[in-house]
C-alpha cells in the first residue's frame, strides 16, 4: 500500500477523532480498518473515559461483516499509537493481536507511563508497524491532551473578547457587548469543549456571569465545564455562578500554580481562563499559558480598561513573542489563536 494511501486513512481516522468528546480525561481517537485492497471496512471512535477505545470500536464495526478473528492483510489506521494497559478499559495492542490484525499505522506515540509500549507488543507479536503518519497533524490535533499529559497539569487557554485597541470594557465598566454574535457563539463552543472555566473574584462581584456553555438558541449544552472562582474575596451565594445549571468551586488562592494543582487533582485536562485582567495577566507572568484565543471587534474604546495590566516587561527585547496559529473573520470580528 503507498504511503498517501495510509495518508488518507489516517486522514479519515482524524476526522472520526473529532467525533468523540473534546473535553474529558481521554484523548480523542479514531481508527479505521483497511481490508486487503486498502478500502475501509471498519471505523470507531471514542466516545469518552470509560467506553471502548477506538481500536476496539473499529474492531466491533468489522466483526459485523466478516467473521471473527481476521483473515491475515487486514490494516488497522489509530491517530493513537495503541494502549497496553488495563485502564478503565483493557489493552488495545493486545486486542488488535487477538483480532488478528496484520498492520496497524498511528502518528505518535502515546507518552502515558502505564499506556505506552502498545507499538513493541505489537511487533513482539509479528504484526507490522508502522509509526509517523500524519505526525505534525496528529500532533496539533490532540495538543491539548498531550500538552496535559507531559506537563502533568491542564492545558490553559486564555480568551478574551477585546476592540481592536485592546480594551475590554468602556471607562464605566459596560461590556455588552464588545464581540458580536458569532464571536459570543464561538465562545459558548469553546467552553462546551473544555473541562473547567475560570474567573476571578473581581469579574465575579463586578459582572455577575452565569458561566455556562450554550447553544445558538440558548438551550445549555449537555456537558458543561466546571465553573472555577479563583481568589479570596466572599462570594454571595446568590451570585448566578452558583446557581444550578453547572457544578462550581471557589479555590480560595491568588498564585495560578496554586489552582492548576487544584485542578490537577480534579482531572481537569482543559481550563478555559476568561479574566479578568489580574487574573490573565498572572497566568502570562507565571508562564502557564498554552494558548490565546483572542475575538478583536472593530471598535474603539480607549481608557485604562485594558485586557491585560503590567506584565513586567520593561523593553522590547523582553517582549513576549507570539505565533498565530489561527485566524478568520467571525462576522465583522477578527478571531486570533496563537501561542508562544
Ligand atoms: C482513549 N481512547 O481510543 C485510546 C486511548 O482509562 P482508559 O482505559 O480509558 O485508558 C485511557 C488511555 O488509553 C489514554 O490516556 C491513552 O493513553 C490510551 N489510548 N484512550 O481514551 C482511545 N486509544
Ligand atoms: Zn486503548
């Protein structure tokens, strides 16, 4: 089988990843089955912690038309390389042997302790494998899980919605709104992906959000991340970030570090930090940042409310360097991803 062959499995394995849950402990995961000619035949994805693996979805698909275990050519395509582990579910590697599986093809290796090592099972075991297909793809694509797993903390994103001068409130405080409607739809979408959303204390008693993840009608998404107050300040528990719509916790801590351990314990794999300002600020200084997601609406506002206060940088050769990753128009705003 050519390699652009592989190529485009691997492509349809990535699309199916997508599928599954981007928030959870688990990585998002695809497989597919290439039978002998390299159609597929089978495909699986994972649909969050505790549910098969999608190898083993891929394989239940195949099991349906063909019987069981495989007749010797058949290719399994993973966007991960497989587990060997007894998790919440068992080892994936040893499941494609039993299969009877000849090949399996995956991008990159799985950098847990316990569930590394499904590559040199497979070898031991006679099937063929092969590693780095659609690496840098598959890479960019599961950066959040990886990220969170060799840091052994959540993968941080910080958003904000600002006018093109930055600001993100007028002088009064007013906000409402600065980015328009797809921007704030956009932002909803973002929230449903992560595992938890943090804000201050002082955007808290200031704003009175709800913090919840919403869909165009306004109907809550099923899965809603876990509202986070960081600060010391009491909190009313009239407040509408304590009401019932989603699960909250006041982490009672002013250092960042001090709540990403917090978080840690709790299996966050994604924080979402959407302000305010004191708060996005210390997590730039501290480092602790994966990734911007900027909304910059055409406006101006000027005044001293800006998105981020001191950094600490005193000259231009100290200024922190960016890379835009991503960028589009939301309606007549501009969305910016980028990283450092
Ligand atoms: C997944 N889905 O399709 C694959 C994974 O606790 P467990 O048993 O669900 O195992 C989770 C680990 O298994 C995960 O961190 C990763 O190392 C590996 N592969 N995980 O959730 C999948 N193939
Ligand atoms: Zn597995």
């Amino acid at each position: 089988m050519q390699l652009k062959h592989l190529e485009s499995a691997m492509q349809r394995s990535l699309e199916l990843a997508l599928l599954g849950p981007a928030w959870g402990v688990n990585p998002q995961v695809g497989a597919v089955i290439l039978d002998q000619e390299g159609r597929i035949v089978a495909e699986g994805y994972h649909k969050g912690a505790g549910t098969a693996h999608a190898e083993v979805m891929a394989i239940e698909d195949l099991k349906r038309s063909i019987s069981y275990p495989f007749a010797p050519g058949y290719t399994a395509v993973v966007t991960l390389e497989p587990c060997n582990h007894f998790g919440r579910t068992g080892p994936c590697a040893q499941a494609l042997i039993d299969a009877g599986i000849s090949r399996v093809v995956f991008p990159i290796k799985d950098p847990g302790n316990e569930s590394a090592g499904g590559a040199q099972r497979l070898r031991d075991n006679g099937v063929e494998v092969i590693e780095g297909v659609l690496r840098e793809k598959a890479k960019e694509q599961a950066r959040v899980w990886l990220t969170a797993k060799q840091l052994a903390r959540p993968f941080v994103t910080l958003k904000w919605a600002s006018s093109l001068d930055g600001r993100i409130a007028a002088a009064d405080g007013s906000s409402k709104w600065i980015s328009g409607e797809e921007s704030r739809q956009d932002a909803h979408d973002l929230r449903r992906d992560v595992d938890a959303i943090l804000v201050g204390t002082g955007t808290v008693l200031a704003d009175d959000p709800e913090l919840t993840a919403r869909d165009r009608t306004g109907n809550y998404y099923a899965h809603q991340p876990l509202r986070v107050v960081m600060g010391e300040r009491e909190i009313s528990s009239d407040r509408r970030i304590f009401n019932d719509k989603a699960a909250t916790i006041q982490i009672r801590a002013r250092n960042p570090q001090v709540v990403l351990d917090e978080l840690t314990k709790r299996e966050v794999k994604h924080l979402l930090v959407e302000g305010g300002s004191k708060i996005v600020s210390e997590f730039i200084r501290n480092n602790l940042v994966d990734e911007f997601i900027i909304y910059l609406a055409p406006l101006l506002l000027g005044g001293p409310r800006l998105a981020i206060n001191d950094l600490g940088i005193p000259g231009m050769s100290e200024a922190l360097k960016l890379r835009i990753t991503e960028q589009k128009l939301l309606g007549e705003d501009l969305f910016i991803r980028a990283r450092r």
